[in-house]
C-alpha cells in the first residue's frame, strides 16, 4: 500500500502498478525543481475518494438498467473526472464537484438503446464515456441534474476486418493499445497516437476529433473514419461504408466532433495501413522557433509530407532534452511503406539548411521512432508526479495560418506569461509545432509555475482565460485536436459561426429532442 | 447563323463561337457511328427557346430587387436547364419544364441577403445558379411554384491573396478559367479541374463538394476549403480561416455538399500551390479492368499517391483511342513541386509488372498532361454533337471500397446493359477509375446508345434507374462527384442515415424557417 492507491482509482492514468510512491515522489522533487525551474512542494499527502450523496435515480431504474448500474463512489468519482490539470488538482485533493447519479455500463448496443430510451423517458442527462482521457470537461456532468455516465468500456473490439480494403471494424470502448494488439496478428495498424493512447477509446477519438502525434497526412481521426455507426434516441445512425463520397454533406463530419451530443458512436470502420518499412529521421537546430517556423512552411508547402516534424522553441528543447544550446529544436521524420525516402529527405535537408537551420543528426532509424513515442504516451505518468509536487502544469494549443503564426505565438505567449506572473507571481510558457499544413500550423503551449496548494483551480482558470482571450484575439482556434468540451465553450461560442450554431442546434433537437445527451457541451 | 445560334443561349456550353454548325454536324456522323457504335441519326433541327408564361413575381419585387431582376425568357429557359443529358435533350427540342419566374442577379453581397430576406417574406422558393453546369437537376426550379434562379454570376473576382500561407480568397461566382486567370500573376493554382471547368464556379464546387481531375489527394474541393462565407437566411455564416481545427463539428464540412439548401455561398478562401516543377507520365496495359484494379490498389496501397490514375477498361480505351488492342489502359502520372520522382515511379512500375501489366510508354513529360486536361474538359463541347445527332451519352459514377469492386462494376455494368437493351435496343456501357484511394476507388461509368427523338428522357430516365438500384444494391454512394440534386434524391434518400436525415432537416429549419431554400434538393 502506496498511500495514494485509494484515489488512483480516481485520478490515476495508469493501473496498480503505476501508483505513486511518495518515497519515490520526494526523491524525485529536486529534479523536478531543477528541471522545470519551478520549486516542488511537498508531496500532496494522499487523499481518499469522497463521500457521495446517494444515487436518486438507482431505484427508479427498470431491471434491465438496474443490471448494468453501478453507484459504487469511486466508479462515480472516476466518471466525474477527465484528465485535465483543473480535473486531476480537484481529484487529487479528494474535490468530486459533479459526481454522474449513476454509472451504466451496457455490454452490447442493445444496451445503449434502452439507456437512451430511458434516459429520454426518465430525463436524464447523459454524459457518454469512452476512456475518461477529456481534458475539456468533456465527462464530467458539471451542471446536470442526477447525470449518468455511459461506460462504453464493455463495447470493445475488433469485430471485422476487410484485409482488402484495409479498413477495420472496431467497437467504440476499444482503447488505443487494445486496438493495436488486435490488428497486429493482421500485419495491419491504425497509426494513431494521440498522448491519450493508452487511455481513449475508438468511439471518443471520432466523437472530439481526436489527432495522432504525426504532423501531416492521416493524423486526424478524421481521414481515418470510414464509417460511423451511433445510437440516438431517434434511432440508429449508420453511414455506409465508402471510400468517399459526395452525396450531400458528409453525416460522418457531422458525427465527427459532436462529442455525444448527437449520438454515442457504438461502432466505427477505420482505414488501416501496414507498419512502414522505412524510416529516417533528423534533428535540426534552429536560432529559433521563428526561423524554425519558416523552415518548416517550406518543407510543407514544397510538397514534404514528414512524418514527423515537431519544431520546440529554445525553452521546451532544453526542457525536454532535445537540445541544450538555447537554441529551438526541429526533430523531423520521414516514413515510407516501400517507396525510398532518398529524394525527399535530401530536399528537406537542402531547405532547412537554406532556412538557416543545422542538422545536428541524420539517417536511416529502426525503432527510434517508436522509442520517442512511448515516451510520449507516458507523459501523463510523470505529469501525476509534478501535479502531487504542487507544480502546475498543463497545455493549450490552437492553429493559425501562416501568415498569422508569428503573432499568435507572441501574443499568447506574452499574454500567458504576464497572467502567471500575476497569479503565480512566476511561470514559463513553451512552444512546439504539432502539427504542420502548407497553409498553416498547430502551435501547443505548455505552461510550468507554482501554485498555491488549494487554490489550483482559481489560479489556472484565470491563467487559462488570459491564453484563450489572445488565442482568439490573434485568429486562432480555441481547440484543434483537444475538442470543446465545457471548459472552452466562451471562446466556442464566440469562434463558430452564429448561424452555424442555429443549425448544429436545429440538428440537435430533430435526434434529440429531449436534450439528453451531453448537455452543456457544445449547446445548451 | 448557324441555326443554332437561338437555342444555344439556352443549352449550349461555349459561347457563340462554338455554335454547332449543321454541315459540321452532318460530316461528323460517319465518324459517330463508327467510333460509339450508335448509328448517328439526322441531325436535330435547331430549336428557338419557347416562350414561357410571364413572370408573377416581377410585379410585387421591391425596387431594390427589380434593379437585378431579368424575366427575359432565355434568361429564364437558361437558368432552367443544367447540363445532364435529361436537360440537354429537353431543352434542345425547345422543352423548357419548369422555368424560373425570374432570375435575380445581385451584384455584391448585401443583394444576396436582399433577396433572401425578400424570399422568405414572400415565400418564393430561391434556387441558387452558379456556372448552372449541375447533372443532378440541381438548378432547375422543377415542381416549385414561381421559384426565382439567384444567379451568382456577378460575384466574382479574387479578392485577397495570403501569399504566406498560400491561400485565396474568392468570390463564389467565379468560374473555373477565371480563378485560374487571376491566380496566375500570384505563381499559384487552384489545381482544381473538374470536367465542368470552364462552366463551373467556385461557390457551385463547395456547395455540391466537387472533385477535380487528379486520381488521389487534394482533388475533393472539400480539402481545399480553408473557410466559407454564406448568407443564410438567419444570418452570414462564416467561418474562421484555419488550417485545421477540432473545435465541434467542422461547420465548413456541413455547408460542404449543402447545394445550397443551408445558405448562398458568396466567397471561400481555397488553399492553392505553385504549379508543379515535376512531371511523369506513363501508360500501361492491363488485361482487363479487374487485373487493372488490383494494380492500382497496390500502388494506392503502398502509399504512392499518383496525381493521375486513371484506369479504363477495354470498351473505353478503345473509345478514346488510349488504347486499340482490346486491353484495359492504365495512365498514370506523378507530379512533383520539387522532390525527385524517380524513386516512386520506379515502384510504380515495378508494382504494376507485378500485377501484370505491361508498360506501353513511361517518362518526364512536360505539358503532354495539360494537353491531355485540356481535351477532358472539351468533352461537353463534342457530347452537344453527339446528342444532335441523337445519340444517347451520359455518364454516371459512384465509389466503393476495393472488396466490393469488382462485383460492383460486374453488376452494375450488367443491369445497365440489361437495361438498354430492353429500353434503346442496344446500347454499350464501359467504365474507368477516375479516383483512387487506400480502401477503394471512384468507378465511372459511361453509356452509349441510340435513342428514339422525343422520347429521350423516358428512356434515359429507365436506364437511369436500373442502374442506380444496382449501385445502390452493390453498396455504393449514388454519387461520388456530381451531387445529389433532385435527380438522385430516391436513392440518396435510402443511403444517407434516417437520423442523420432528421439532423440536416432540423438543421436546414433552423437556418431557413421559412424552407426557400432550393426546396426538392437534398430535403423536402
């Protein structure tokens, strides 16, 4: 017993052998000091899950729900927590602001049918649930009245695959290394690694638009959905499968980014792909993330289409341990399922150098790749560890046309930083490129200060709001692969076209007319 | 005068310089015959437009509207008439079914929201006329009452150019020609031909998701639109210029394949290119379509992304002259903006021996490919003579995943030929690729037969039928390219979800209460 195993339950990303040890965690706390540039605290001490009223509507559910009901506390409390920094410093201190009434976790579709025909019925919010990795508020039922959370987890796996095609059918509670070991027998993979992976599931990478960690092609769940099938309380919703189509507008794109307002995906068709059979990759400095910038808008808009192309500003280069030379970072990647990379990686050198960037390393890698990415995928690990050591920290991003790019990042970045200071009285704000568009770019903050233990979630929401008013001051989008949620609806509202919100709304109420599913994200 | 001249206002598809000339169309004949098969008939006597019944609505129009008001019956018979063979046969004998009241022609935006405003209180059903090249009856007014054509004609022009990020903002009027005319000073192209090229507008291309001539990426409009700009009638609807974003439903990808049912589109920023630096072409021959296709998704499939793919089967390599010996034919061309080609085409080649296919010729080429662009989109010019001289050609397409393709064309090729035998007496059906993608492709069917002179729709209209069921039947879309219009609706009705039915009619009610919008397409 760790101390922390109770609440892990609650907040934790990983399994019973993933729970902190405070030990370890003290241990650890110079490093993080030096590191972030921001002292850690003492540990937080470890916090039981709370008390919580009792389920309203346990008693009024009809026997087929009562099977698959839980009112168990921590499965409420697991369900009323995403993985957001204003989540987690909540969680961690024992704070459940918005517990679901209920957990309902159907086993087959069958089953999310009579849960929405009741819900509709009984009045019901309901918050579907994937693998609880929302960093938006997108599962926790802030504002409803006795909510309950859809488990998809029991709807999960492989279910069909056309090897001819490449594409794969795949249940909506899948999680991405479920999905994964389930298409490696069929020498086949989806290639979608949002940081999330381990924790989001098929049906909630379609339902917020999820991205992968690649920078160009493929990346958005998007391009990968073939089809979408989802329960609404007006009946099922299920495209045909089809490699494109252009008979009115796409009821897959309406799908994709309802977050579970419309319907909850149930199943969908993926477009799948061979492991690739070549890889090169390169690391670049730059003077800076400016320069940086340009290099890679040439790379992109000359027709390159790397894999990988992650530009980090100086701060988050020494940060990670990218680069130590002060110097902004470009870590670049080709991959190739049987064409040679020669001609394009020699090109992309040749312009990089042009740009004023230095290659550092170059050539052909083998897994290297795959090393860098579990690296990624394990961040929120070590995430715990700093939230415990009382250090903020969390991440925003957004995307902007290239002739916007500098700006954006200056505004943000000043704007953040100044907020901070005020909050926190100190802080840093990094850069990187995620994501990269002949037209554009995804910049991703990150933010590292101290906080005040208790007042956390007071301190990032005003830090939070400073970032966005300059996103959207500056063009941006308040989201691109992180979604809406409940956290990001003031600037959501004020982003989409106003009568793109009627219609979305109108669209709403034809499928659900008794405003059910997922109140307050989005709509309403 | 040629005797045309009159009509040709109304059908044709230049202006008065490609007036068909009688003489020409007499010498013609002989080579009709032999190259369809279909034995040319007489040639059709030119046709005044009729007169139409006078306008009801001139009268009760505001001063401001009557200023951009036209009831002159060409104007009128024009905008009645699309560019499907049901339209040109039609009108080509003087048959005009269901002209427009009137036609309004704004000359800026703020006209645009005139007129609605004016629709929706009058309740006159608004039918938006971009380049009015529709094949799906999506421009004529057909079974609504004194329906005014808004013709976007006058909204044209570029009007802002982001060299930086290599985006264009259009009017929603602009042709095909002129976009292109306008972009060149810039050193950048839309790279966006559809066959309706000349005819077609940048607005009509969003509204009904068109693609253009490329075989693989970047050829759906859908992935160059960077933002819309609509009126609605509650409202313009405009989105942020963004390279991506995953804030909610794209609300873009909604008003994409709209036609015009949700909003007039008045401008889009497209993302546009230098034009390519690299080209290589080669042709190939297959056995038969089948082999062909396996070809094909392997090259897909092992990620080569070829601008042109464009397979044809035997009847049609042999109709266009690709290829005479009684083989399939593979064109297939790489574009570069920079990168060396040599490592893909050399896979490309390689695989396709594999597959067994045989190279005929393969090398650079320098304009051979807009030679070649420039003969596809004279196509409509020589279908005018083709059906003067009373043959039946038009082409329908779909798309399925690669599991599903060859039964597919097997059944569909064979219920249509079925079809024209029982309708026309005879009749070929022959069909190429002209999109290819990982998990399936876009076959492209095209029938020719000989046809009894006042009973062209009819028979057309069966024909149409039979193979529409044995798409559907096969799983395909009704459509991957041409849009829905009111001629495909009882097959759309049956592919698209119920709910998602119900989603886009709430959505079109929130918008447009009061239904003026292009009533019959899509909905209602």
């Amino acid at each position: 017993m760790t101390g922390y195993t109770e609440g892990y339950r609650v907040w934790g990303w990983g399994g019973a052998a993933d729970v902190p040890v405070p030990a370890e965690l003290l241990a650890l706390a110079p490093f993080v000091s030096e590191t972030t540039g921001v002292p850690a605290q003492e540990p937080l001490p470890p916090v039981a899950p709370p008390a919580l009223p009792p389920s309203r509507r346990l008693a009024t559910l009809p026997p087929s729900l009562r099977e698959m009901a839980s009112d168990d506390p921590v499965d409420r409390a697991r369900h009323a927590v995403g993985r957001s920094y204003r989540d987690l410093v909540r969680a961690m201190a024992g704070r459940i602001d918005s517990p679901p009434d209920l957990v309902l976790r159907p086993v087959d579709e069958q089953g999310v049918v009579d849960v929405l025909s009741w819900a509709a019925e009984a009045g019901a919010p309901v918050v579907p649930f994937g693998g609880g990795s929302s960093v938006v508020g997108g599962v926790e039922p802030r504002g409803l009245d006795a909510a309950v959370s859809l488990d998809l987890g029991a709807l999960t796996g492989l279910v069909e695959v056309d090897a001819v095609s490449r594409a794969v059918r795949l249940r909506a509670g899948t999680l991405g290394p479920a999905a994964e070991a389930a298409l490696k027998p069929h020498g086949l993979t989806l290639r979608f690694y949002p940081q999330s992976f381990e924790r989001s599931s098929v049906g909630g990478w379609v339902a917020t638009r999820a991205a992968g960690h690649f920078s160009t092609r493929l990346t958005h769940v998007d391009d990968l959905v073939e089809s979408v099938r989802a329960v609404t309380p007006s009946g099922v919703w299920e495209s045909r499968r089809l490699p494109g189509s252009g008979a009115g507008p796409s009821p897959d794109r309406m799908l994709l980014g309802s977050e579970g307002t419309l319907g909850v995906i149930t199943e969908t068709w993926l477009r799948a792909q061979p492991r690739p059979a070549q890889r090169w990759s390169a690391t670049l400095a730059a003077p800076d993330l400016a320069t940086g910038g340009r290099a890679v808008r040439g790379l992109v808009q000359a027709g390159l289409l790397p894999a990988t192309c992650r530009l980090v500003d100086a701060g988050e280069a020494a940060l990670t341990g990218t680069l130590t030379t002060g110097e902004a970072a470009l870590v670049l990647g080709f991959e190739s399922l049987a064409a040679p990379l020669d001609g394009e990686t020699a090109l992309a050198l040749e312009l990089c150098a042009d740009a004023g960037l230095q290659v550092l390393e170059s050539g052909p890698r083998g897994s290297a790749g795959e090393a860098w990415r579990s690296t990624f995928v394990r961040a929120p690990y070590l995430r715990e560890s700093l939230l415990l050591l009382g250090v903020l920290v969390e991440t925003f991003e957004t995307a902007i046309t290239w002739d916007r790019f500098d700006a954006l990042v200056a505004d943000v970045t000043a704007a953040t930083t100044d907020a901070l200071r005020r909050v926190c009285g100190e802080g840093t704000v990094t850069c990187r490129l995620t994501h990269v568009y002949p037209d554009g770019c995804a910049p991703y903050f990150t933010v590292l200060a101290p906080v005040r233990r208790g007042s956390e979630v007071a301190q990032w929401d005003e830090v939070k709001a400073a970032a966005s008013e300059a996103l959207a001051a500056a063009g941006g989008t308040i989201t691109h692969h992180h979604a809406v949620g409940r956290d990001h609806r003031p600037w959501y509202d004020r982003q989409r076209p106003d009568p793109f919100a009627l219609a979305l709304a109108g669209a709403k109420a034809a499928v659900d007319p008794r405003g059910v599913l997922n109140p307050g994200v989005l709509l309403g």
